[in-house]
C-alpha cells in the first residue's frame, strides 16, 4: 500500500534549542493507509505530526504531499493545508459560532463553494458523525467528545486527501473517547488516508494498517499492529507496552 506513498519524510530533522527532537526521520504512508504513532512522551510524535502540514517547520529534509514537495509559505503552503485536515488534542472550534457555522466556514473561504452547498455537505457530515441534532447550537452547549466529533467533521468538510490526528482523545473523559474513536475506525473502514498520534492501543492494534513506535525522536520500529503488540522488536518498545497495558 506504502507503493504510491501520499505523504512521505526523508532524512527530516528538528530542533527546539539544544534539544534534537525529530533525527533522520523516514516515513512513507500510502494512499488509504491508517498509520498509527506512539511511544512515550517527549519522543516527537506530536512535532512529527505537525511537520507533516508544516505548523512546526523542519531543519532539513524533505517532506512531500501527494508527490508534491511541501511549500515553504505563502498560497502554495495554505493549499497544502486544505488537503490535509488536523484534528487536535483541544477542540479549537470557534466558540462565538455555531457548530454548523463551524464546518462550513473554511469550505466558504478557503474553497469558495457557495454557502448552501456547503450547509448542505455540513449537515451531512455531522449526520455521519452522529451530531445533525447539533447544528444550531454552540460549542460550549456540547460535551468534549461531541465538539472532538464537530471538529473532525469540520476538517472533513474540506475533502482532504489526509488527515491528522494528534492525541484527538486526550483531553476527553473516558466515557467519551470511544465515541470518537468510533467516528475514527468508521473513516479507516472508508479508506481515509490517516496519521494518528494516541495513547489508544485498542485504536493501535485494530483499525492501523501500521504502528509507527517513537523513543528519543527517533522511529525505532515501523511494523504491523498484530506483530509489533504480539514481539515488539526493541527493549524500549517492550518497556513502553509493559508500563501503558498495565493501566
């Protein structure tokens, strides 16, 4: 699958001061294709992610989107960011407008499709997310893992070729990660490529195509989840399921 790769690191680098937290990384994800990143924290899973749409920048390396090498700035840069959605650990929705202005908007702005084919498809995506109930009301009216689900409809409402997930359940109580991990597999059934960085290991060993396991900013096993869970490779990787099967 990783043959026709839709986003691919080469040799990326990253520094924050002294601190070398992305070295030589290499990453291939093919088309369709659900990655999933863990290992302890601290060990660059969430920079790596975010180099991937350039919110955090590299020191050398290359990063290509669908082919495509990855624009520094400008217009190029923000067309890249519309093909590939992020869903992060904090809602980030816009608390003075409601949900259904939520998903429309960047479809309006960034797209230009017009106001009532985007209501159209919004409505749509928050049926699938299991939000059409929702649409007039405010983020603040909804619970963690609904406005977590608001916000993926929101990044799908732009038909991204990928999406990226950065710790999309951390910030949710435990009754409500499942109904977003839900909404999850049902997008890896349906074949969206997708970088998930979690502490998820159901998620992990269930709807990844690949695990990607990270210690000291380096990737130190890339292998299916039935294999890596069943004889993880490193004595890092051992150590690290060890701990996190525990709780």
């Amino acid at each position: 699958m990783a043959g026709d790769a839709l986003i691919e690191l080469r040799g990326v680098n990253k520094h924050y001061g002294a601190l070398h937290v992305l070295q030589d990384i290499d990453l291939r994800v093919g088309r369709g294709e659900v990655v999933v990143v863990i290992g302890p924290s601290g060990s660059g899973k969430s920079t790596l992610c975010r180099t991937i749409n350039r919110l955090e920048t590299i020191e050398s390396g290359t990063i290509t989107l669908d082919g495509v090498p990855l624009p520094q700035e400008g217009r190029a840069l923000a067309r890249v960011r519309a093909d590939v959605g992020m869903v992060f650990q904090s809602f980030n929705l816009f608390a003075h407008r409601t949900v259904l202005d939520n998903v429309t908007l960047a479809p309006v702005k960034v797209r230009r499709k017009r106001k009532e084919d985007a209501e159209r498809r919004a409505r749509e995506l928050l049926d699938r997310v299991g939000l059409a109930a929702h649409a007039g009301k405010y983020p603040a009216q909804l619970s963690g893992g609904q406005q977590q689900r608001v916000a993926i409809a929101r990044a799908l409402a732009m038909d991204p070729k990928a999406l990226l997930f950065d710790e999309p359940t951390s910030a949710l109580d435990p009754e409500m990660i499942n109904e977003v991990l839900e909404v999850m597999r049902q997008l890896a059934r349906e074949g969206m490529t997708m970088v998930v960085v979690t502490h998820e290991m159901g998620f992990a060993r269930y709807a990844a195509h690949r695990v990607v396991f990270m210690a000291d900013g380096r990737i130190i096993e890339d292998r299916p989840p039935e294999e890596f869970f069943a004889a993880p490779r490193s004595a890092r990787a051992r150590d690290f399921l060890a701990k996190i099967l525990k709780h």
